[in-house]
C-alpha cells in the first residue's frame, strides 16, 4: 500500500524574473481585466482554492484591511479562484471586499495552469502569491499549503523590494 | 528560489511604555496576543488565557495588541478604540475583559454603558471615540501584527515567535512552559 505517501506537494510556480501569462478574465458580468491594461503598475495575484471556504475568507478580508498599505505602492490586487462570476459576486458583497475578485471558470482553470499553481486533483488553485511589477515580470512568488493563510507580510516585502531593485 | 519563506516574529518588541501588559517584566515568559473583541475564536481563547495566567502566575507575562479585521466585524474598529480610550484614563484591562464578555454588545451605546460602569469620565471617554483619537494607536498595532505575520485572530507570540500550534488550555500551556524551559 502506497497509500501513506500522500503528502501534499504544493506546486512549483513560476519563478521571480519569469515573465508574467498575460490573462484576461471577467471580474463581474460585462466586465474583464487584462494584464496587459494593468501594465504600468505592480499587480498582486492572489490565487485561492474557492469562495466561502473558512481560511479564504479570512484571508480575502484580511486584504481588504490591508488594502490601503498595498495601495502606497500603486499595486492592484486581483483575487482569483475558478468560482463562476456571480458566486465571486455573491462572496464579494457578504465578506465586504472591495477589489476585484477574477473568475478562472471557462476554460476551468486555465490562468491558474498557466501560473503552474492549478491542483488537478481538486480542480482548484493552490493558495499562491505572485507579485508582479510594472513591466510585468515576476518579482515574488509564493505557495501556502491549502489551509494555511499566508498573510500579508511577504507581499508587503515584495512590494517594498520592487521599490529597491526598480531602477534597473 | 521561486518561493520565500521566512520566520514569523514580532517585528516590533514588546516595550513597557507601549504596550498594555499583565505580568512582571522580569517573566520567564512573554505571550502576545493580537485580537480582534468581536472576532468568536478570540472570545473562545478569552478564558483560556484567563486560565493560563492563573496557573503560570508571576512567571507568565500577557500583553494584548490589536488587531480588528473591520472587513469582517463591524463593530470590531469601535471596540478597540474604546479599549484604548479606557487605557488612557488607566483601565485598559477591565474594559478589555467588559469587551470579551460582552463579544454581542459591542454598538456604541453599549461601549458608553461599560465606560459607565467602569467609573471611566464619560465625557472624556465619547469624546475619544467620536474623533478618533485613538484610531492612529490601533493602526499601528494592526500593522505591527501584519508584518509580523498576523494572518488571523487570535495569532499569538511566544517570547516573540509566532505560536502555531493549538491555543487549547494544555497546548498553549505546554508551549509556554518549553519556551520557559529554554530561557
């Protein structure tokens, strides 16, 4: 029996200097965002596993508290799991989040694949960060296990770090 | 490496003249709690530091920063700020314990009806809360906690590592102990 070997081994994502999947996914009904219309800005991607489940949430409101310090740094934040548009509408508006929440429905998961972060055998993301700069590199990425919320910290140092190596 | 790790500490030290404290500063042990008063597992964890402190005694020192996650609680904000205001008329630990027992009752009135209680100047004390003055002293404790690691309520440090363990009565106790132990 091989069965004890199934330990969770999280994904390898795309690595800082790699150059960002260009996506584009609606954020509401009738609406879409691109990366490519965010050049210009740093952008955080924060891929989750699913709407409404406990440590998503306390994550995704953890953000929204935070947004204002992310904002010092002209990022935008995108959260983003293959929930459809109206269940991240619905989460959305009961959890109080206020930044756009990206919809990896159809086809299934496709972003996600194409930043290495996708959990076949769930048919979700894994809890992963990027931080991406203004010319759309990748500067920082990040994978928690499932059920461990990452917190804020590593992006708040992404960010400050992009500030410090930026002139290059 | 394509990920970072890094190891969650307080990145800002306890410091007698900032912090709210129970315990000795000479404490074989430090426990830092950053809470939220309307967040339930806070509630939850309330009497079980209660039970902590009474069985380490002098040997544990308590310290509680804020840390209200408004997205979630609205009253959360508020609460704080009137735990501040009470510390500023020198009852920062009776009206945090008010706040914990009374987790539903958190609307403004009730805030002035603890301050009330707590013999605090209630002039004083409203008008702390309708301007804020104490907003700026919350913040800082939230992002104190942010970059410390913080990624919920309650997130505990012990001796200035983050806690990940259970905060269950023997768990908590046990971990406070070790960290006792290797002092």
């Amino acid at each position: 029996m091989n069965q004890v070997e199934t330990v969770d081994h999280l994904a390898t994502p795309l690595p800082a200097g790699a150059k960002a999947p260009d996506f584009e996914l609606p954020s509401t009904p009738g609406q879409t965002v691109s990366l490519a219309e965010l050049r210009g800005q740093p952008v955080i991607l924060a891929f989750y596993p699913a709407d409404w489940s406990p440590v998503c949430s306390d994550q995704m409101a953890l953000y929204q508290e935070v947004l204002p310090e992310f904002q010092k740094f002209n990022a935008e934040l995108l959260g983003i799991s293959v929930d459809g548009i109206w269940c991240h509408l619905a989460f959305a508006r009961d959890r109080n989040l206020r930044f756009d929440l990206l919809a990896d429905f159809e086809p299934k998961g496709e972003m996600a694949r194409a930043y290495r972060v996708y959990r076949a055998n769930d048919g979700t993301s894994e809890r992963a960060l990027y931080v991406i700069d203004a010319e759309g590199i990748v500067r920082w990425s990040y994978v928690s296990p499932v059920d461990v919320n990452p917190g804020a910290d590593g992006i708040l140092r992404a960010l400050e770090n992009l500030g410090k190596e930026g002139a290059s | 490496m394509s990920t970072t790790d890094w190891e969650a500490v307080l990145s800002v030290p306890v410091t007698e003249d900032r912090d709210h404290i129970q315990g000795p500063a000479d404490a074989a042990v430090t426990l830092v709690e950053y809470g939220d008063y309307e967040c339930p597992y806070c509630g939850a964890a309330y009497p079980i530091i209660k039970e902590v402190q009474a069985r380490m005694g002098e040997r544990l020192r308590f310290v509680f920063r804020n840390f209200p996650i408004t997205t979630s609680h609205a009253h959360a904000e508020q609460a704080a700020e009137a735990a501040e205001a009470a510390a500023s008329q020198g009852r920062f630990w009776q009206m945090h314990d008010v706040l914990y027992e009374n987790q539903r009752r958190l609307r403004d009135q009730d805030l002035r009806a603890y301050a009330e209680k707590l013999a605090l100047d209630v002039e004083l004390f409203d008008k702390d809360l309708a301007e804020h003055v104490h907003a700026a002293r919350v913040h800082e404790d939230f992002m104190s906690g942010v970059r410390s690691g913080v990624n919920g309520t309650p997130t505990f440090y012990i001796n200035g590592t983050r806690h990940d363990d259970s905060y269950e009565v023997e768990a908590l106790l046990a971990a406070l102990e070790r960290a006792a132990a290797s002092q």
